[in-house]
C-alpha cells in the first residue's frame, strides 16, 4: 500500500540546498522510485517514515514514500528481498533477521539488508485508561487484555516475553496503534505495551481524548528486564506528554534505517544526506529524530553497514567503521 504524499509542511521543510548534492552525483542504477517501510497507522514508525520518504523523494527529485507494514521484523524481510528498498528496525528484531529467526521467514538469514543511519531509541512503556485504576504493574489485573501493537512489530515481540518475566498474566492482542487505542477508549483492551518512538502519535491523541495512566517501571522491575533483554535504560521525559507531571521510568531499544544492500551507493549516499545534514527539519517531522544525530552511528553493533551510507559517515561524522562491518568487504 502505497502512502500519498505528506502535508504541505514536510514538502516545504525538503526544499533545501542539499539537492545540489544529490545532482553532482552519478546516478547510474538509480531505481525510478522507492518506498520505505514503516509500520501501521498512529504509530512512531509510520509518522517518522513517511516523513524522510517524503524528505528524500523532494530532495532527489524522484518518487518515494512511505509505505504501512507490521514493522520491523517485516522491514527487515522486505529489504532483504528488495521488495522494499528502505526500511526501518530496531536492533533486537534486526538481529533475529540476521540469525534466521525472523517469525516472517524462520531459517532465512535476512544478510542483505544493511545499515543506513541512526533513528532513535524505542522507549517501552504502558498506558491505561485512569477509570481503570491501574496505576503499575503490579495493578493490572489477573488475565488482562493487553494490546501489544502490530503482529511482529518490536512492541509485539518483546513486550509479552517482558509482562511474562514481571509475572504478568495476560491474555494477547494485536492491531494497529490507532485501532488499540479506540479499543482501550471502548473497554475492549485493560492496557496497551507501546514500543514506540515519543511521543507515540496514538497516546498523544488518547490523553486530548480522555485521562489517562502512563505507566512506569518500578526501579526493580525495570532491573529485571535490562538483565533480561537487549535493552538500555531510558526516561520518558516529563514534557513528552501533558499527563506526566515527572519523567517516567522505561527502558529501550535503538532503531535503525535500513537499505537493500545492492543499492547503488551513490543513491544510499544522497538519501542519508538528506537526511542527516539537517536535524531541525528531522525534528519537525517528529520529536524522536532529535536522537537522529550523526555521532549515534556508533548505535550499530549489529548490522553491516551499506557502503553509501558507511562513505557518508565517515566523511561526515568521523566514523572508523570497521572493514569487515560494511558491506562487500
């Protein structure tokens, strides 16, 4: 499905000098179009993704855009196969892809998709209606329906494994973020888990809608799950939504742009151009890119870097990439 094109403000926000870049440079092999494949509706991923796609497709002057998906486990799938030429992934599901235990395609080693530049980190945290009563874990109910985000998504993958380690007892639910919200407003769902980028554009609307509960990790909860899974710690600042009054506690997980890996790396080269050289209008697509800063490519420990985009870097940013971590080499 592809995406119209975004609002008037990304267009007038890509019409900048860099375009000069991308014209010096050959564009022997360049595809005629791409997409760029996010996640569903009312989430970071797609609010964030359609907005470079947007970026990048006016500063090179050819067609692209976003494109909805069930998220990064998908993305990685569909660079892969170049079915998509960029995408978007967190680190946990970008090394499952790799280690071929990616849900899409169990077994196949997901090598050819590569990374293209550092995005933001994922913050894990929990919403409930506040007529709920929940107000922590600890509070959610015995069997409570929990909206984890899209089937495959980061949320979905490693949010129930992390209720489960904190004894949560919980029956699975899945949609898109705008639809899991309306659920929650309806009484169909006790909580939501978002794995997203903040602010998550579906809490954003929840709070203006109704009151709400964000919740945080106590300090020993969130021990547990940093012991037990790939993430850091990390605080949801107070001024991210109108309902904190403090900065939450959370943990999280680094996201990456991905590019098919036979992409010429003069095209990888231009498109992370457009999008690292200038972070005040990352930042006006969404608040996440603030972490969109060219010192965080040393984020990627996971991923071989496409040699377009590792060129960048390197000129740009410092970066000593090793060798055997682009690739082709």
């Amino acid at each position: 499905m592809k995406i119209a094109a975004m609002t008037g403000t990304f267009v007038a926000v890509a019409m900048t000098a860099t375009a000069a870049f991308a014209q010096d440079e050959d564009r022997t092999g360049w595809p005629e179009s791409f997409t760029v494949g996010t996640a569903s509706q009312g989430g970071t991923y797609f609010a964030y993704g359609s907005g470079w796609a947007n970026l990048v497709a006016e500063e090179l002057g050819i067609s692209g855009g976003g494109e909805v998906t069930g998220g990064p486990m998908q993305n990685m799938a569909l660079v892969h196969t170049g079915d998509a030429q960029f995408g978007m992934t967190t680190m946990g599901p970008a090394a499952e892809s790799l280690g071929g235990t990616n849900p899409i395609a169990p077994g196949l080693q997901m090598t050819n998709a590569c990374a293209m530049f550092p995005m933001y980190q994922t913050p894990f945290s929990i919403t409930a209606l506040s007529s709920s009563g929940i107000t922590s874990i600890a509070d959610i109910p015995d069997g409570a329906k929990i909206g984890f985000g899209p089937a495959g998504s980061t949320s979905d993958t490693y949010f129930p494994r992390m209720m489960e380690e904190l004894g949560v007892n919980f029956e699975r639910r899945n949609g898109g973020w705008s639809d899991l919200g309306g659920q929650l407003q309806d009484g169909l769902l006790d909580v939501i888990a978002f794995a997203a980028g903040v602010p998550v554009p579906a809490v954003s609307q929840l709070e203006v809608q109704t009151d709400i509960n964000i919740i945080e990790f106590t300090e020993d909860e969130r021990a547990k799950i940093l012991e037990a899974f790939p993430v850091s710690e990390f605080e949801i600042a107070s001024d991210t939504y109108s309902t904190l009054e403090n900065d939450a506690r959370s943990v999280s997980m680094w996201n990456f742009a991905v590019a098919n890996c036979d992409l010429p790396a003069s095209f990888v080269k231009a498109a992370v151009n457009v999008v690292m050289s200038d972070n005040d209008r990352m930042v006006n697509i969404h608040k996440a890119a603030r972490s969109t800063l060219p010192e965080n490519w040393t984020k990627n420990n996971v991923l071989k870097w496409h040699p377009g985009a590792a060129e960048w870097f390197a000129e740009n940013a410092g970066a000593d990439i090793p060798a055997d971590m682009i690739h082709g080499n």
